[in-house]
C-alpha cells in the first residue's frame, strides 16, 4: 500500500492542476481590477475600508490602518469598499440619505476624480493584458505544424493552375527549405511570384506559382483528422474529446482533417453525425454547428487538428509590443462587435457566452498545454474583464458609473439621490440576472457534456 503513495500523490497533484491554475487565472485578474480601484482611491486621499476577494462572508484576513484585507467565501469578483461610497446610510437598520460628504469620502469627491477611480480597475485589467501577452510574445509562442504535405488542391485556384496535386511534399520555396508547414508560409509571405519544389513518386520537379488578386491560392495542408476540442463549444457539449479521430462525418469518409472542414461547411446548420474512434473503440457523436456572425460568417462546431508537432517562435521587443497593444485593442472591439449582434438577435446569446464554471475548464485546459498557454489565457480574461467592464452601461459596473459621474460633470452637481438609487438597484437586478444566466448556461452544458460521455 504504501509504495504506491508517491504514485497516488502525483495523480492527485496532476488531477488538481486545473483548479489551481483557474484560480490563479481569476485571482490574478480580480486582484488587479480592484487594486486598481485601492490604489486610485489611496492616489485621491479616500479612505479604503475593505479590500476583498470574493464575496460573502469573510473566510480569512487582516487589518492595516483603515483597510481590512480579506479573502470572501464566494470566489465570484471581488470589490473595495470605500468610505462613503453610498448615497445612503443605514442608521438603526433604517436606510437615511446622507446629504453631506467628507473629502475623505468617495462621493465628497469631485466628479473626474470619481471617474479617476473608477476607470482605474478596468485600465489596470487592459495594461496586465498588454503586459502579459508581450512577456509571452517576447520569450515565444508555442505554435503546431506539420510536413508541407498537400492535402487538398481547390479546383480553379492558383494552387491548381501551378500545378500543385494531393500527396505533393513541397521541400522547396526558392531554393530554401520549406518541408514544414511553418517554414512554407514563412518562405513564400508576401511573394507573388515564387517556385515551389515538390516531391512526387520519389521525383523533385519545380513549380512556378503566380498570385491572382482575383483567385484564392487554394492549398490546404493534409493533417489527419486527430481533433482538439475548444472547451464550451457544439462539439464539446457533444462529449467529443482531445485526440479522437474522425473517421466519418454524415456518411462521408473522412480521411483527413479538411475533410471535416468541408462538411461542416456546407452542412447549411444541420445536424452532424461523426462515427469517431477513441482509444481502439468505435462510437457515433451528434454535433449542431452553430452559426459564427462575428468572425468567420461560417457554421462551426469548435474543433481544430492536432498538431502533429510543435516549434516556438519567438519575436522581437518592438514587434512583441505593438501586437500586445494589438491584441486587447482587437479583443475589445470584437466585444463590441459581439454584444452588438447579440442585442439585435443576429448572434445567439447561448452559443457565445460562458459563465465562470467554463473559464474554470479554459483555464484548465490551458495549464494542461503549458505555462504559456496559461498566461496567454490570464491575459485574454483580464482584457475582457477589463473591457467588459467598461462597455457594459450597467450602473453598478465601471461603465455604467463613469456615465453617472460625467452627467454629474455636465449639469454641475450631484445625481438626485433618487435616480442613483434607482439606477442602482436596477444595475444590480441585471447583474443578478445576468450571472445566473450565465451559470445556468454553464450548468446545462455540463450536464450536456455529461449524458454524451
């Protein structure tokens, strides 16, 4: 029994792995948005009495001069509680205005100091994200490719009139080595004219290949058809897993992983049966693509190949920077794009929202593939925390204050104490609403996921 305990500990370390990661993910992105907030706040000489992460009840802390640290049994957000906050008191369990603030309070605050610490949680989340996706860009992303084997020619495409067939291995672009699929498309760029040296039947012969603006290149790599699956997505909610293979989709053979491709892409939104093996053994999965009006304009079910391999590609210290501004820059408007489609009902809320339970299994997931994979993941949810934050005009959110605090600034005084109030419970009920939306959703696609494993 008890030479198995080092063996049993592992496991058990190796089984906990995603927890600890999702919650460092979280804590580290909480911590940020509301020291941001503490820090403002200290910047403006208002006194902070409570820092928390989480909500609820006080599971541990401390006490420092004005500020009580502590960690809340809810592991939900966090918050920092200042003084006089509120445009309300509550004085023997009855809720009285208070119609006069010190400046040590956060309403006796001017209103562009109020949008000062206010904005600063949120802009913290966005600087963290820029921070950690230039750390990983500079030190290396891990990327997949495989052998420039061609796996499928388009008909009528530039692949096809340069002469390109299935089965080609191109080991050539202008005389340098391209029989990775990274190194050919890092080798031809943004030629237009270039020769391609392929392998076939055992003979090298070249290719001239000429770009057209007016047709697609059309060549598509073979992979097998080995699958990874996004976490919260049709095929996951279906119980496909990392590393089945598809062996038929709607009847159709399927013999590498572009073959997939085509049927979801012509499946017009019906359902998809794929015959998959796993581990040796044969079963039949139902997947229904959902449409992508945000990106892709195209029907997905959430799968992508498995890479056959992997290489790490480093960049430098200006490139690494401008596509860290880049990226949450790109992310926020696709959030606005996103939440923009979804109020005009042209994108499904259910297929494009996850609650915390799937960012849990995303940041799981992501410690599995590696520490990279990890921060990239921290730096994507602190963007969105961040620009969620502030897009949503939601009264009790970042957004929905600094949009009260600048009325303020416009006619000159306070908000009525009515209409704060007002505007303040009807924030908190769309909250409300909206993380038992969220959970709900992350609940059914558990149980989903469950019933088909």
């Amino acid at each position: 029994m008890t030479g198995n305990l080092p063996g049993n500990i592992l496991a058990l370390a190796a089984g906990a792995l995603p927890y600890i990661a999702a919650f460092f993910a979280f804590g580290v992105v909480v911590f940020v948005h509301e020291a941001g907030h503490f820090l403002a706040a200290k910047i403006m000489g208002v006194r902070v009495l409570k820092f928390s992460l989480g909500w609820g009840g006080k599971l541990a802390g401390f006490k420092k001069g004005d500020t009580e640290y502590m960690i809340s049994w809810f592991p939900l957000g966090g918050y920092v509680k200042m003084a006089g906050d509120e445009p309300a008191e509550e004085v023997n369990n009855e809720l009285r205005r208070k119609d006069t603030f010190e400046k040590y309070e956060f309403l006796g605050q001017p209103w562009w100091s109020k949008i000062f610490i206010t904005f600063a949680g949120s802009f913290i989340n966005l600087v963290l994200g820029v921070v950690i996706f230039f750390f990983v860009f500079v030190t290396g992303v891990q990327y997949g490719t495989s052998p420039s084997v061609v796996g499928s020619v388009e008909k009528g495409s530039i692949a096809e009139k340069a002469g390109f067939m299935k089965g080609d291995k191109i080991v050539l672009v202008d005389g340098k080595p391209a029989e990775l699929t990274h190194k050919l498309y890092d080798e031809i760029g943004e030629k237009k004219i270039f020769t391609a040296t392929i392998e076939r039947a055992g003979k090298q012969k070249d290719l001239k290949v000429e770009f057209f603006h007016d047709k697609p290149f059309g060549l598509a790599m073979f992979m097998p058809a080995v699958i990874e699956v996004s976490v919260g997505t049709p095929a996951y909610k279906a119980g496909i897993k990392n590393g089945d293979l598809i062996l038929k989709a709607n009847s159709k053979k399927i013999t590498q992983f572009a073959d997939i491709y085509d049927v979801v892409g012509s499946c017009g939104g019906k359902d998809i049966v794929f015959l998959v093996d796993r581990a040796g053994k044969q079963q039949f999965r139902t997947v229904t693509p959902i449409k992508d009006n945000i990106i892709s304009k195209r029907f997905m079910i959430g799968i992508s190949a498995k890479p056959l391999m992997f290489y790490k590609k480093a960049y430098g210290v200006k490139e690494s920077f401008l596509m860290a501004i880049d990226k949450p820059v790109s992310l926020t408007l696709l959030q606005v794009k996103a939440l923009w489609l979804m109020a005009k009902g042209k994108q499904s809320v259910r297929d494009s929202v996850g609650g915390p339970i799937m960012m849990f299994q995303m940041a799981g997931d992501a410690a599995e593939k590696g520490l990279t994979q990890l921060l990239f993941l921290t730096a994507l949810l602190s963007t969105i925390v961040g620009a969620l934050n502030l897009i949503l005009p939601i009264p009790v959110l970042d957004g929905g204050l600094i949009l009260i605090y600048i009325a303020e600034g416009i006619i000159r005084k306070p908000v009525p104490l009515k209409t704060q109030m007002a505007l303040m419970y009807a924030g908190w009920a769309v909250v409300l609403v909206m993380i038992i939306g969220v959970f709900s959703l992350d609940i059914f696609n558990m149980i989903l996921r469950t019933m088909n494993r």
